[in-house]
C-alpha cells in the first residue's frame, strides 16, 4: 500500500489489509507446494467420487473439467504472495465449473481455503467480495441460467440448498477472521514482550551506569585529591605524602571492590550480591574519606530505618554531592543534614563555597543522576547555588518507596 501511495496511485477498494501473508514476520512467505499439491489431488480425487455418486444428475468430468479442478488447486500455490488475486482466480474458475454443470464437490474447498488466506492476510473485503461473487453466481446458475447450461434436463435448486451454501461462506469467514485476530493478538502479545525484555535490558545497564558512575566518581576524586597533595609534599614532607599515597591505595582498593560487585551482577544477574548494598549506616565512613581528601564535614541528624533502594539511593546522593563540593567548590567544609517527618526523609548538602571552575575530571553526570535516583522512588532532588552564597542539594525521599530498585538514565551532575 506504501509503494502504491508513493507512486501515486489511488488505494483500492481490495487492497484492504496488509498486501503480503507474512509481512508481520518481516520476510517474503514461502511457497506452499506441499498443501497446494496435496488440496490439488483431494479435490480431483474427490471430485471424480462425487462425479461417480451424481451420475445422470451432472455433467460429467471431461478434460475441461478436470482442467478448470486444476486451476482452482493450483492457484493455492500463490495463496500468500498474491491472496487478493487468488481468492478472485479460484471463485470464478468454480463458478465456472458450477456454471457447466460439472458435479458437486471438494472443489469448494479451494475458494474456502484461498478465503482463509485471504482474510488472515488482512484482506477482507476481497474475501467476502469473493465468496459474495461466487454464491450470486450460484444462485444465478440455480435459479435461472439452468435453462440454458448443462446438463439438460436440469430443475432449479431448492432455496433451502442456497441458504445451506450462504452458512458455509458465513462460517468460513468467521472462522477465518477468529483465526486472524488470535494471530494478531498473538503477534501483539509477541512485541510486547520483546519490548519488554528490552525496557528491562536498558534500565539495568542505566542503572549499573549510573552506580558505576557514583563509584568511581567519588573515589577518583579523592584520589585525584591525594595524588596532588602526594606531588606538592613529596621533596618537603615526605611523610604526608606517604600518608596521601596509603589514601590513595585504601580508595583504589575500595573503589575496586564495589566495581567488581557492579559487575558480577552482570556476569550472574539471578544470584544474589556478595556484600550488601551501601546506606546511610556508612555515612561515618563517607565523612572519613571526604577528610581523607582535606573536607571536614559536619553530619547532623540520624537516618531511620530504611527500605535498601531508599537507602541506596540516599547514600549515592550524599556521596555525589559530597564529591561535588570537593571538585568544585573552594570551601574545605561541608554540611550534612538528616530529617525525617511526615513519611519523608530530607537530605540536605550544603558548601560555603565559592566555585572553583575545577571539574577534577567529572564526567558531568551527578546531578541529573540523583535526580533520577530520586525520581525513580518517587521523590525530588533540588540543586542549586544559596543566596547566602555557596551550593545546596536538598533531597526528599519518601520512606515506603514504590520501587525498591533504583532505574532510569544516566544523568548529569554540576
């Protein structure tokens, strides 16, 4: 239907529907040789049966016969290329085939079967176009065209026998268009879950980012800290710079075993960690490596008991915006502030600042990161320079989140 509109050609009444059998599945269908061979012998076999039973009744089966049971068989063949042209094509060679006064048969189950196909392929009203076609012809045939068509001698058909045949077409259809729609629903059903699988797949790998990204962070910075101080006092007092080069080795130690534990998630996603998620019942630790990186902080306030995604994710923004205030800010002193009322828990991070322009090499991706983090169970992160001078981060998280687990991209911090 694409192509036709693009080339500028007007939609067809018949083109109703997807113009392939399995377009769904992204690939040209194959060619039925084994089904169409075998309706093919069925149908001439059972005709010649039928063609035996109705003796001196109908015509019998010459070579135009047998010709037309052939068509109609062998235009199954392009039942998934071409449905549209198939159900037309085998309608009117047994209308045709009716029409000479041949025997009653299996002959109407090509047009059923080119019906289905048709129907299933989305094009629905080129089916019941069809099969109207073919039943109007019949009762044409029947009804009034007898006088004149083979064999001689014949008595028009019962209404009773029409409405017989118009039950047949009706359920062929509807069992075409049943089978259509648990298809669709199924190839529905299919995407969904793929998408799913994939939504599943990208929220991980943000979420093992981000950790990654709060990790290595903070510990990279007060390396990056240590390092300098090491470098300034390595001729002049050898001893500090011991002391800043044994930081260095305790962060990179540390900073080593919480990447590996990020990773082992992905080499094993089902088991369950090795150590137990960081929360706020390491604040103290937090504060002795912020003074480790020559940043004394104050912590006011205790933290209640905590679901372990809040309580991750409470950790992780304290963590950010502590590291935040040691590359950026040239106040050697922090403030942290713990509340909790009303269901909620308030974080608050202040600095004296002034900024320093320094990015200690930030990759830009903590505040937004928290954000999310906050975000994901249903709470909010402000950021921002004070009034008074200097930055804040000021983060409420409700107590009983909705997600325990922490999702959502990447973000980006100051």
């Amino acid at each position: 239907m694409d192509e036709q509109r693009a080339r500028g050609g007007p939609r067809r009444w018949w083109r109703h529907g997807p113009t392939r059998w399995d377009r769904w599945e992204g690939r040209a269908p194959r060619w039925p040789w084994r089904s169409t061979v075998l309706v093919t012998a069925l149908v001439l076999a059972g005709s010649n049966v039928a063609a035996h039973e109705q003796q001196g009744e109908r015509a019998h089966l010459d070579l135009f016969a047998r010709v037309l049971l052939l068509v109609a068989g062998g235009l199954l063949l392009w039942r998934k290329r071409y449905p549209v042209a198939v159900v037309f094509g085998t309608a009117a060679a047994v209308m045709v085939y009716l029409g000479a006064g041949y025997p009653y048969g299996p002959v109407f189950f090509t047009v059923a079967l080119a019906c289905f196909g048709a129907i299933v392929a989305g094009h629905r009203r080129a089916a019941w176009a069809a099969m109207g076609m073919l039943w109007a012809g019949h009762v044409l045939v029947a009804h009034w065209l007898f006088r004149w068509l083979p064999p001689s001698g014949d008595s028009a058909a019962s209404w009773g026998e029409q409405i017989v045949v118009a039950t047949w077409v009706v359920a062929i259809a509807a069992l075409a268009e049943l089978f259509r729609a648990r298809r669709e629903q199924w190839v529905r059903e299919r995407a969904e879950r793929a998408e799913a699988a994939r939504r599943r797949a990208d929220e991980e790998r943000l979420r093992i980012a981000r950790e990654l990204h709060d990790v290595l962070a903070h510990s990279i910075s007060v390396i990056n800290v240590q390092a300098g101080v090491g470098l300034a006092l390595l001729d002049t007092d050898p001893e500090q710079a011991r002391t800043a080069l044994t930081t260095i080795k305790d962060q990179s130690k540390e900073a080593l075993g919480e990447v590996r534990q990020v990773l082992d998630t992905l080499r094993a996603p089902g088991d369950a960690p090795r150590a137990p998620a960081p929360g706020l019942d390491r604040l103290p630790e937090l504060v002795e490596q912020a003074a480790s990186a020559g940043l004394t902080v104050d912590v006011e306030g205790k933290p209640p008991r905590l679901a372990p995604g809040t309580d991750l994710a409470a950790f992780r923004i304290v963590q950010e915006a502590l590291t935040n205030v040691v590359r950026h800010s040239g106040s050697r002193h922090a403030r942290v502030r713990l509340d909790h009322e009303a269901g909620v828990l308030r974080l608050r991070v202040d600095d004296d600042g002034p900024a320093t322009g320094a990015d200690a090499g930030g990759s830009g991706n903590g505040l937004a990161g928290m954000r999310e983090r906050a975000a994901a169970l249903g709470g909010t992160v402000e950021a921002g320079p004070r009034p008074d001078g200097g930055f804040r981060v000021l983060a409420a998280l409700p107590l009983r989140a909705s997600a325990e687990t922490v999702t959502g991209p990447a973000g980006e911090d100051s």
